[in-house]
C-alpha cells in the first residue's frame, strides 16, 4: 500500500498519461497503479476479450477523481486503525491519520458523486459517500485492522479479504446464545469472587471479561481446524477467570485456595499463589470436536512464560504429531505494558520464524488495560501501540474493543484461521480497561483520577452486550441473559457451600504418561549414582560411527584431521577425549530411542571449536548431523545454533524439557557469565519449579567456567548463584573434569526415576587436556563419580595436606605437584557440587585424617563455593580456605594481573 499521494495532488493530465504508458505495456507501470487501472478498466467495460486493455478513451478528470477515491480507499485499509473506535473509556488520541478528503484531493462536493472505484471496496459503482460509509464500517469502528507491515502480498491480500467480509457478517441467534453465556460467566465469576473475598489479591479480569468469550472462540475454531492441543501462557490478571471458564478448573478448587487449604499430600512443595498455577484440561467444542488445553504455570515476572510455552508446543509437536505445528496452537496473553516494556517480547519474536524454534505461529492477545500498575500508557511507552513488536516478524494486528464483544469473536476467530493458514504470529489487541487497581487492595485514583471517575461510571461488557441486543431486537437474549445471571450466581454459591462440581473428564497424553511413571527425588537417591555405563561393543560401535561421512562429503580438511587424530588416540592409546566422551554419551542414548536436543550459540562447532557434532562440506557448505546414522530407528539428535539470545533460548529449551522427561535438552552458553541474561528463568523455573508447581524438568546447562585470563565477562558463570539457590533436591550443579565423568553424567540424567536440572560449569581451554581423557573401561563401567580420590596418593597415612578442588584448577595443582614430586599432598577432585556427597567427602576426611584440609578455588573469596562448602561442611569437614582476594568484578582484565594471581593460588597451596 503505497503512498501514491504525489500522484493524487498532480494535474489530471499526468494521471491520464500514466493510464496511456499502462495500455501501451502494463508492465511498465507500478504494481498498485496496475492494479488501479485494471480494475478502472473492467470497471467501465474496456477490456478486451483477451482481458488486455482496449485503450479506449477515458476523461482525465474523471480518471484522476477515481484515482483520489482509490486512494481513499487504500488509505482507510492502510491507516483505518488509528481512527478505529476501539477505546471503550476515552476518546483516542490523534494519531494523525489523515483521511480528511482534503487530503485526496476531494471535497464535500464530491459525497454525492458515483465512483466506479467502489468495486475495491466491494460495492461497485457507489457514491463517495456510501464508500466512505463502508470504510468506517470495516477499518475504523470496533476493530482496527493494521497490516501495513506486511510484505507478502498473499497474506496481506487474505487480511483484507477477511476484513471486508467476515467483520460485518451478521450473527446468528444462537452464536449470540453462546457468546452472552461466556461473558455472562466471565462478569459473574468475577462479581462473586469479589463480594465473597473482599480484598483478597486475585488480580481480577474485571473490564476485560471479554478475554473468556474471545478465548473460547479461538478454541472452538481452533478444534474445528483440526487442532488438537492449545497451550496457552499468560501472566496472573485474569488468570483465575481463565482457569474457571475456559480450561474447566472446578470452582470448589477455586475457592479451596482462596481459603488457604493446603493439599494434604504436598505434593506441590512449597506451593505457590493461586493465580500462577498450571492446569490441563479435555474440551469439547459445541460441534464435538475434542481438544486438549494446557495453561503453563508462570511466576509474576510476566512475560517469562512466553519462551517456555513455545518450546513446551516445539516438544509436544514433535513427541505427538510428528512435527506438524498445525496440530498444536500456542496461545500467549499480554498485558499491554508488559508487551511493550519487557525485552522477552523481542527475543521470542525473532525467535518464531527460526527453523530451530519455529512453532508454526503464535495467537498472541493483549488485555489492553491502558495502564501498567499505576502507570499511563503515554509513560509506558514510545511507539503509537504496545503491539508495536508486531512489525519485527511483519505480523498483522487486530486492535478491538473490548465492550464490542461480537466484533471480539469474529477478530479472534480471523485471527485463528489466518495463524492456521500461513503458520505465522498475528496479534489480538483487546482495548479494556481495569476495573480495580493493580490489585483488588490497590487504589488506583491516587495517580490516575481522571482514568478510574470514567471507569467507575462505565457499565461492564456484559451490561454493554445486553444493551446492544436490545437496540437490535433481541429481547429474547436478554431475558436469556437475566435467567443465566440468576442461575449462575446460584451455581456459585452452592460450590461455596461445598457441594462438589464434576471436574471435566481427562485422558492423560503420552509424554504425561512419562511423566507419572517417574517419582520425586529422595536424599538417599544421591549417595550414589545410578550405573549408566555401555558395553565395550556399543563404545566401538558408536565411535566408529561417529568418525565416518558420506563419500560424497567432503568435510573441512581442518576438521577432518582432528577427527582423525580422536581416531589415532583411541587406537593407540583406547582413549576419548571430552567431545567424543560428550557425543558419545549422545549417540548412546540416541540408539536406545531416546531423542536429545541441544541450542546455543554455535553449538553445532562448540563455541572452542570443539564439537562439531555438525560437519559443514567444504565445497558446498552442505550439514552432516554425525548423531543422525547410527542405526535405521533410534532418537533424533536435533542441534541449532540459535540465535544471540540467552533469556529467551533457555527458556524455551526448558519448556521444551518440561514437555517431555524421555529427551535429553541442553543449553550451552557461549561464555558461563552470559547466563546473567537467562537469570530470571533460572530463579522462576529451573531452580525453584518442582517446589512451587511440583513440575520437574531434566533441562542440562552448559556454561563454560574457568579463569584462564579472559576478563570478568569471560571468566566465571557465577557458580555461587547457583549453589545459593540449591536446596531441597532442586537440582545438580557439577564441575566435571574427565571426558568418562560428563558422560555419565548426561546419561545420569535420563538413567534416574526422577528429572533434575544439570548445571554443569564445562572446562574451555580443558576440552583438549590430556589429563581430561579417559580409557575406554571409564566408559563401559560403573557411573557418574561426585567425587574424585586421588589415585596417585599410594600411602594415605604419609598425606599431610589435603587439597580439595574443582575444575581446571585441579590439573594446575597436579601438575606443580608433578613437578615438585610432592608425596605429602592428596589432591581431591569434587566433581558434583550439589547435592552435596557428603558421605563420600566424610569417608575421604577420615582416610586422610591426618592432615590438613583446604579447599582451593580459582574464584574470589566471595564467589565460587567457599561459602556454600564452609556452610555445609561446618560440623563435618575442618578446612581453609585458599583463593582469590574478595572482589566485586569477577576476575580481572589484565592478563599480567591474572597470571600473578593464579601463581599466588598455586603457591599458597604448596607453601600453606
């Protein structure tokens, strides 16, 4: 839709030879002109029986006065939406728009006039006014339609096709039924809930109820495109609401929680606030079709969700209906400043179209409030919508107000097909407002009076629905309404009294299947890794086929030479190294039907070169997936270089994980201190889901930690957050350092009858240490070891000093007591920082009874795990502490510096 207004303000003449070049060759002229003059031509008869222009003589004034109208028109399509009523409080504000007819070169002189351009608009030849009538109509009174952005012209054609035939279509009696029937029970809900709980937080959908009937539209239309499964996140306001009427949680679960009932099994841990929970449910569309709805729990950081749900759909698309995302619709509801305000918003939108992320398109609706907490939208944010984002990913938006609830259903219902149709994200923008403050204990005039004197006087949407049906006639509908009211209210007060609701019957899925058949962890379960070794045979098997390509392929001469010489090492030495232990742990869980995914940036090479779990040919650039070959059925091994993202990457690997407990997910962060970016997804769910929703997840982080003079952002993946925020069994942090060790421990995590997340601080300069390989009787016995003795130590009794250790550091104290042929000194490797082996560790304390204990770290005194040791081993271990000085930067920027400062470590270690 260009702007062709140069065109419009020229002399009729320029116009009337522009129309003469499109009859000597069409081609030759713009696109939207060609369109222009074509539909002139057919218009008034001068087309061919070949359909080519006949050339016939048309008046220039006439031509240029048709061209204004055409513009009108495109105009209304193009910017409509700002002038669209869609405010239900105040009136909008002037986004400048300009579609006065001044603008076209047309006067009110012209409103009687007959215009041939009104086919464009569907009405053939009509007067200006009726054409003008008819844009308002469409694009400017409940639903603004904004596609501007587009640049397919499939997608924007079928926009506007919907648009202009389906937003005007008359409802039936019975959808009107079924619509006040949803916002009937969207208002009452809310009502009741506010009278029976006077002040209690529930973050209420008060002003935008019409969320419940634009919902259950998207549902029921979804099911009768053949969908089978809804996923749907969404922050706490109106979450309740969401829960009640759409998926079907009972009202006696409902009003259980606002009384405080605690479960009797506790099996929800710790628990969480009533309007953050999860819930699945079987829904049956009024025309039968059944279909499962998931809401994902989510914490009050908002948008933090909106990764999760897409990896939880990516995953179950795969698990259940061979990756056809058409099966499955991801649903995510906004508030407006959160849409708008929240830097998630734009990493998960450069995330939809992504092969490794793609979840064949979002549904995504705003609850336009107006307001963020107490906050005006004018201070909320720069761009004319919150929707603004939409234009990252060219998707449409429908802007609608809130109290036209028909002009609701009909918008989400477009919205649902065009989703299904080009497996693309579209926008829903619903135009409310907030009935109480940010809470229902909030008062919300204390900033903004002049919004809530409007608010206070506005009728609710169902009010505003019952007024409508009785301007056009429907006094059926209303005393329908009246009827259900009454009912409704009843039904509530008797769930209240205790009288049971029927939950809706449930069929679990096959990855909940999964899920039931594992258990929740026990402290026992850590005293001891379970057995995840493989047969010598499957080592020889799995390596070999690791280190072949086709003939055809030719892989980067670089890159085929280290391949051969892992090849070299095993054959002399019957020896792996890290990233062949890595893929190997891979390969054997693939060839036992198990599927492993793993993202980050540049995982496919390793971000250190490492991997290349993916060879790229040398001429052709073609990909050779060594994990994908191994035998005719066997898992798939799904690996992406994603994009420079860490908050939204992570937390789409952990829905993808929390879908299904029988993948192996991982995460690999390019430099461990990137995880700073992910950290709201590991405090609201890796570390702290199972106790809050009782939701586990096997999700395997891969952060590269170690100091080997990189600087403060390059150094540490700031291990005491992580042994900070562990406690209860809520998951495993480990700092591994033998190829044989990390690969039990990624089948560990599959091996164990519960989920637990794996961060694991991974060795970068250390991948290629010979001190990191491992024999191949490493590989083919026992499991994961959490703690590592010394084996070079052959008298316990002649150990005066114990260094205890993780990581990189242990190599380095190995090495100066190589060379100094220190027999005195055991050095302890701990491999698994928590659970804490505290047994193992005691067992090791009273070996080495005699000597004198120290714990030795790479890390500042106040990072690292100094601290969570001292606190945990207090009434067990007697040990110092040797480190780096207290600091507030991780490590320090200058190479000389650090080379100094691990020598000092080293030194004290040795001297102490």
């Amino acid at each position: 839709m260009k702007d062709f207004s140069y065109i419009t303000n020229s002399h009729p003449a320029y116009i009337e030879n522009l129309y003469k070049d499109y009859i000597a060759n069409p081609t030759n002229v713009d696109p939207e002109l060609k369109k222009f003059f074509e539909g002139f031509d057919f218009a008034l008869g001068t087309v061919n029986g070949n359909g080519a222009a006949a050339g016939t003589s048309v008046d220039s004034a006439q031509l240029s006065k048709e061209f204004s109208v055409y513009q009108l028109i495109q105009a209304y399509r193009k910017k409509g939406h700002l002038i669209a009523k869609t405010n239900p409080i105040r009136p909008r504000k002037d986004r400048h728009a300009n579609l006065e007819l001044k603008y076209f070169g047309l006067t009110d002189a012209d409103l009687a006039g007959s215009f041939e351009a009104g086919k464009f608009i569907g009405l053939g030849k009509a007067s200006l006014k009726n054409i003008i009538a008819r844009l308002e109509q469409v694009y400017a009174s409940s639903v603004g339609v904004e596609f501007s952005s587009l640049n397919d012209s499939e997608r924007a054609a079928w926009v506007q096709k919907a648009a202009e035939e389906r937003l005007n279509q008359p409802v039936t009696l019975e959808q009107r039924r079924h619509i006040m029937e949803k916002i009937n029970q969207g208002v009452i809900f809310e009502k009741f809930l506010h009278t029976k709980y006077i002040g209690q937080k529930r973050f209420s959908l008060e002003g935008g109820e019409s969320l419940i009937p634009a919902l259950d539209a998207i549902i029921n239309k979804a099911a009768k495109n053949d969908v089978k499964e809804v996923v749907i996140g969404m922050a706490h306001r109106g979450r309740l609401n969401v829960l009640a009427n759409i998926l079907g949680k009972t009202y006696e679960q409902i009003f259980s929680e606002f009384e405080g009932i605690v479960p009797a099994d506790k099996t929800m841990g710790s628990g969480d606030v009533k309007y953050h929970l999860g819930f699945s449910s079987d829904h049956v569309s009024p025309d039968g079709h059944t279909i499962n709805l998931q809401l994902c729990p989510n914490p009050s950081h908002l948008e933090v969700v909106n990764p999760v749900v897409a990896g939880f759909a990516r995953s179950k698309a795969n698990v259940l209906y061979n990756a056809d995302y058409d099966k499955i619709l991801p649903i995510l509801i906004h508030g407006d400043a959160a849409i708008a305000g929240q830097g998630i918003t734009y990493e998960v939108a450069q995330m939809s179209e992504l092969p490794g992320y793609s979840v064949g398109g979002t549904v995504h609706i705003v609850i336009n409030n107006q307001i963020g907490f107490t906050t005006d939208f004018d201070d909320a944010r720069s761009s004319d919508y919150c929707t603004a984002i939409a234009a990252i990913t060219q998707s449409p938006v429908l802007h609608i107000n809130g109290d036209d609830v028909e002009a609701v259903v009909k918008a989400v219902e477009i919205a649902t097909d065009y989703r299904q149709q080009f497996n693309s994200d579209i926008y829903i923008d619903i135009l409310c407002y907030r009935r109480h403050g940010h809470n229902e204990g909030d008062e919300p005039k204390f900033t903004q009076p002049a919004l809530y004197a409007l608010i206070d006087k506005h009728p609710n949407p169902r009010e505003v629905y019952m007024e409508y049906l009785v301007k056009n006639g429907e006094n059926a509908v209303q005393d329908l309404a009246k009827e259900m009211e009454k009912k409704f209210w009843a039904d509530l007060q008797e769930r209240l009294d205790e009288i049971r609701q029927k939950p809706r019957p449930y069929s679990y899925q096959k990855p909940e299947l999964w899920w039931r058949e594992l258990r929740k962890a026990k402290a026992e379960d850590f005293n001891q890794s379970p057995v995840t070794a493989i047969s010598e045979e499957q080592v020889k098997s799995l390596f070999g086929g690791l280190m072949k390509w086709p003939a055809d392929f030719n892989p980067l001469k670089k890159v085929e030479k280290l391949l051969q010489e892992k090849v070299k090492l095993f054959d002399a030495e019957q020896k792996l190294d890290w990233a062949t232990g890595e893929l190997l742990a891979y390969a054997s869980i693939l060839t036992e039907g198990k599927d492993v995914r793993m993202s980050g940036e540049d995982v496919k090479r390793g971000t250190f070169s490492h991997r290349h779990a993916v060879l790229f040919d040398e001429a052709t650039n073609k990909e050779y997936n060594r994990l994908n070959h191994f035998q005719e059925k066997q898992g798939k091994f799904r690996v992406f270089n994603s994009l420079l993202s860490e908050y939204g990457v992570l937390g789409f690997e952990y829905g993808y994980a929390m879908s299904n407990p029988n993948a192996l997910v991982l995460w690999e962060a390019q430099y461990g201190d990137f995880v700073n970016g992910a950290q709201m997804v590991i405090d609201q769910y890796i570390s702290s889901a199972e106790e809050k929703w009782g939701t586990m997840s096997g999700v395997v982080m891969l952060l590269p930690h170690g100091y080997e003079g990189g600087g403060p952002d390059h150094s540490s993946a700031r291990l005491e957050r992580f042994l900070q925020m562990s406690a209860e069994l809520n998951m495993i942090v480990t700092n591994i350092t033998t190829a044989a060790n990390f690969f039990h421990a990624l089948r560990r995590q599959l091996a164990w009858p519960f989920r637990k997340p794996l961060i694991n601080m991974a060795p970068k300069a250390n991948l290629r240490h010979v001190g990191s390989y491992s024999h191949i009787s490493e590989f083919t016995t026992g499991g994961f070891k959490e703690v590592l003795d010394d084996t070079a130590v052959k008298d316990a009794a002649a150990v005066k000093k114990v260094l205890v250790c993780s990581g990189k550091l242990y190599f380095e104290l190995a090495d100066r007591r190589a060379k100094e042929n220190r027999t005195d000194i055991a050095i302890i490797r701990l491999e698994q920082l928590y659970p804490l082996p505290v047994q193992q560790i005691e067992v090791l304390y009273k070996k080495y009874g005699k000597a004198l204990w120290y714990w030795v770290q790479e890390e500042p005194l106040n990072m690292g795990a100094a601290s969570f040791l001292q606190m945990n081993l207090k009434d067990t271990v007697n040990f110092g502490v040797i480190s780096r000085n207290a600091s507030a930067s991780t490590a320090t920027g200058f190479a000389k510096v650090h080379a100094q400062e691990q020598a000092d470590i080293i030194e004290m270690a040795f001297t102490i």
